[in-house]
C-alpha cells in the first residue's frame, strides 16, 4: 500500500460521517462524468414525481383526491418540535456515505457503488409515485411558527404526498443498502462502524417523521412494505423489516415504553396486512390501494 493510500486511510477511515460536506457531495457526483448520469436523473425524478407533483395539484393543475390517513395513535405521540432538526438532515444523511467513499477511496474506485446507489433511490422515488397517482394522502400538522424551520415546511410543502413515507423509505433503505454492500468496498472493520453510524440516524430519521406531525403511524408500515416489495427478495425480506420496527423508539426519553411498544405493534400489523395481501395479488400496489380506499371508507372521505 503507498503512503498515500495510508495517508488516505488514517485521515477518513474514522472521520465522523456527520463531518463531510454533503453540498460538496453533491456537487462532485453532478459534475463529474462518470456518476453525472444517475445523480442527475435521480435529481430531475424527484423534482418531477415528488415536488412538482404536489404543487401541480396545488394550484389546481391536477385534481387527484387527497385523503387524511392519520389514526387515533397519531394522537398519542406528542409533538416535538425538537426533532426538526433530525427530520431536516434528511438529504444530507443519504448523501454523506458517498462523499465519505469519494474521499476514502477516490472517485474512481467509488463511481459504481455511488451510481448503484442513486439507482436504487430513483427506483424507490417511481414507486411511491405509482401510489402518489392513485391518491394523494396528508395529515393534521400542527400551527407552529415558533421556529423558523417550521415555517419553512409547511410553506414549500404542501403535504400531499404520505402514504408511502419516500422520508422513511429512503432512510431505512439507505441503511440497507450500506448494510449490505458497503463492506464490498472497505474493509470489514471500517464497515462495520461505518453501517452502525448509518443505522442509528436511519432510525433517529424515521422516528422524527412522527415527532414533528410530517406522516401519521400508516406511513411508515407502508414505506417499509415498499421496500420489502420492491426490490430483490434478499434486500429487505419480512424479518428484515420487523427487526429495523424493533429498533424503533426504543428510548423511553422519547416516547413512554408502553406508547413506544403500541406504535411497533401497529407498524408490524399494518406492514403484515400488507404483506400478507400481496402474496394473492398480481401487483404490489394493490395492498397499499385496498387499504387507502378502506381507510376512506371508514373515515368518511372520498376517494
């Protein structure tokens, strides 16, 4: 190995994900040729199939029907405006591993894994957006401007895009994907580290969608299921998924045990209604379908 592969090692093998810039990130991946393609594309994905697709039915320019999908337990997590900040670090939590590998290994040896990546993030943003079109879904947020962040959201968000959670998916899935190829291309013994920093913010991240009223306790369950269904069998299999619920709220600083052990419980019995269903279905929307139009029902809302 050279000196400079060593100096390499010794300055990012232990650096803190938290401490590379994810706006340089972001704009190497762009830039540069070889990952240019599949950042790009993901990019002009999500514009078009997540925000446009909100403020066109905003100012009246589609006219999908819109549904509450919140439940009686949404009730029972109280608001915390605290956890904005975690809720915030959304995007630059899913772009740090790569500038982390961009600096590690060198954007060479790092093009493949990154555009893999961005793959799989534009596959999950199309698959939400299957369900986007057949209804759009919302929640009850709270009226709170006494930080600006708040004011930030639900001015630019319009919120019509819960059922499936694309803050959850994208969170859990991130660590999946690390989970499992991450030590492909470094050592086991910086991997492992690496996967477990990305697991506790993967899990701080969709706990935070409840805490600041952005998703009820239906999207997640159905964001999970996105996940399972979706992709390869080995990616996100059932037992995947009800370990990832098992690991969530388990700080009872947050959320009282017996509040904290009811969420999972339902998480795990919506996400195995689900499940269950498409194994006797032809298409792996039609579990999450059947449940918005039974919700509508039995709420009173159209659909």
């Amino acid at each position: 190995m050279s000196k400079l592969e060593n100096k390499k090692i010794a300055k990012y093998a232990t650096k803190p994900l938290a401490d590379f810039s994810c706006p340089k990130s972001v704009v190497t991946m762009v830039l540069f040729p070889s990952t240019s393609f599949w950042s790009v594309h993901f990019t002009m994905t999500t514009v078009r199939k997540f925000f446009l697709l909100q403020w066109k039915q905003k100012h009246h320019l589609t006219h999908y029907p819109i549904i509450n999908v919140e439940s009686d337990l949404d009730y029972k997590i109280p608001f915390t405006p605290s956890k904005i900040y975690v809720y915030m670090d959304f995007s630059a939590f899913f772009c740090r591993p790569l500038g982390m590998l961009y600096h590690r290994l060198g954007m060479a040896k790092s093009t493949k894994f990154s555009n893999n990546f961005f793959k799989f993030l534009t596959h999950m943003y199309n698959c939400a957006y299957d369900i986007y079109t057949f209804s759009m879904t919302t929640t009850n947020r709270p009226d709170y401007e006494e930080m600006p962040q708040f004011v930030t959201i639900h001015k630019n968000d319009p919120h019509y895009l819960c059922v499936p959670s694309l803050h959850v998916t994208i969170a859990c899935g991130t660590y999946i994907f690390h989970k499992h190829y991450l030590s492909t291309v470094l050592p086991e013994e910086e991997a492992a580290p690496r996967i477990e920093e990305i697991r506790q913010e993967a899990v701080a991240i969709v706990e935070s969608v409840l805490f600041v009223k952005q998703h009820s306790v239906n999207c997640v369950p159905a964001a999970l299921y996105m996940l399972t269904a979706t992709m390869p069998e080995d990616f996100f299999p059932k037992e995947t998924a009800l370990d990832f619920i098992d690991m969530l709220f388990q700080n009872p600083d947050d959320l009282s045990p017996e509040i904290a052990e009811e969420t999972r419980n339902h998480f795990k019995t919506v996400y195995n209604q689900f499940y269950e269903e498409n194994k006797k279905c032809g298409k792996w929307q039609e579990p999450v379908k059947n449940w918005l139009i039974n919700h509508a029902k039995k709420t009173n809302q159209k659909l």
